[in-house]
C-alpha cells in the first residue's frame, strides 16, 4: 500500500483552469487568491471529494484548485496511481454554501479530469451509543509481513474498537541490507466499557511478533469525527 499526501497549497504537475463561481462567497475568494489559512469556526461544514480515472500531468492540481476557489481547504488528502489510473481522496472543510457549490459545479471537474468524481457532503458529527466521544489515535511501524491490517484490525474488533480511519505505508528502508517496513496510523474510538491495559498488552504483542515498534501510543487526538449525510 502505497500513500502519497500533497501538499495543502494544491501545487501539482501542470496547470488547471478551472474558473471560480462568481457565486462563491467574497471571503472565500479571498482565500483562494491569497492562499490565507481560512478562519475556522462552528459555521463550517465538512464534505469528501473523490476522482477516479486515467491518470495525467496536473490531476492531482485540477482537484485541489477546484476546491480552493470555491472557498474549500483541503484537511487531509491521499493519492495514489494504479496503472494507468490514478486515485485522488480529498476531505475538506468549507462553509455551506461554498459546499453546495462544490456538489453543484462536480460536473465541471469530471468534464476537465476525465476522471469519475463523487462529492460527498458530511453532516453533524455523532458519536455512536457506547463509545466515547474524544477520538484515540496510535502509528506502529514493523516489518512487512502478509496478513498483518487483518490482524491488527482482526484485534481491534475483538475489543470492539472502532476503526474511522486509517492509512499505511510500505517503504524500504536503504542500507547495507534494505528492508521492508510497513507503517500504519489508527485513528479510533473506544467503547465506554474498555480494557486499556489488555488491549495494549495485545497490540504490543503482535507488534513485537513483527519485529515492530509502537511510535506513538494509543492517546486522546484532537479532531471531529463526520458521518455521511
């Protein structure tokens, strides 16, 4: 599993000319030409952007600047090339309106990428009955090995913890005998009836099986948790 996260500025192979709606509201146009961190308040919504398709110089760019001037900053992103197609996820963070015009002008996007687009809003976070409301977060780093997601996630839900959200990386690691490491991070949620100490006693079990370490332990992460509309 290869990840790869972009820079927030949007920068990417190539130019994109995707024009900005003469609707979009004057604060986030000021943004999107100034390149400002957008003030974040309880007004904001949240929503998910996805394209998938043949991959091409500047793709990566084309998404990124159709959010930024429609007023969106990109929260987290990931893409990945498969092939000859490529596979871009962005979350963002935008007002409401400026999301509605997202969802509304998605069509222009698929018409320059080529590629299939899904806009996504999210939302007022929830928090499922029995867990607790912060989020968790841990990154582990072990050797490489078949099987090993399924059986950290396989001991994740033997303690009911809830996985929303999760990313890994092989690499290998130079040097006179090169390895192969694989690293995951595990943003989570525990449920109110939860035994710490026996599921990190676990987790460091099947680490240590894998010749791995656990790089920051499970703890409280700051962050909102949306769920789909």
């Amino acid at each position: 599993m290869h990840v790869l996260t972009a820079k927030r500025d949007g920068r990417g192979r190539g130019a994109a000319n995707l024009p900005a709606p003469s609707n979009a509201s004057p604060d986030s146009r000021e943004r999107a030409m100034t390149g400002s961190t957008p003030y974040v308040d309880n007004g904001l919504q949240h929503a998910a952007l996805w394209l998938v398709g043949p991959d091409m110089p500047g793709l990566l760019n084309l998404g990124a600047t159709f959010v930024a001037e429609r007023g969106g900053n990109i929260d987290k992103d990931i893409a990945d090339k498969f092939g000859e197609n490529a596979v871009i996820f962005m979350s963002i963070t935008a007002s409401p309106a400026d999301i509605a015009r997202m969802n509304e002008d998605k069509m222009l996007l698929r018409d320059k990428s080529g590629c299939n687009v899904k806009f996504q809003p999210m939302s007022q976070p929830t928090v499922p009955p029995g867990y607790q409301e912060l989020l968790h977060g841990m990154d582990i780093v072990t050797e490489d090995a078949v099987g090993l997601i399924a059986a950290m996630t396989k001991l994740f839900a033997e303690h009911g913890v809830f996985v929303v959200g999760h990313t890994g990386e092989r690499r290998v690691v130079p040097g006179p005998r090169p390895r192969v490491e694989f690293g995951q991070k595990y943003v989570v949620m525990l449920p109110r009836e939860f035994d710490r100490y026996e599921f990190t006693r676990q987790v460091n079990e099947q680490v240590k099986r894998h010749n791995g370490t656990i790089k920051t332990p499970l703890q409280a992460v700051p962050g909102l948790l949306w769920w789909w509309t």
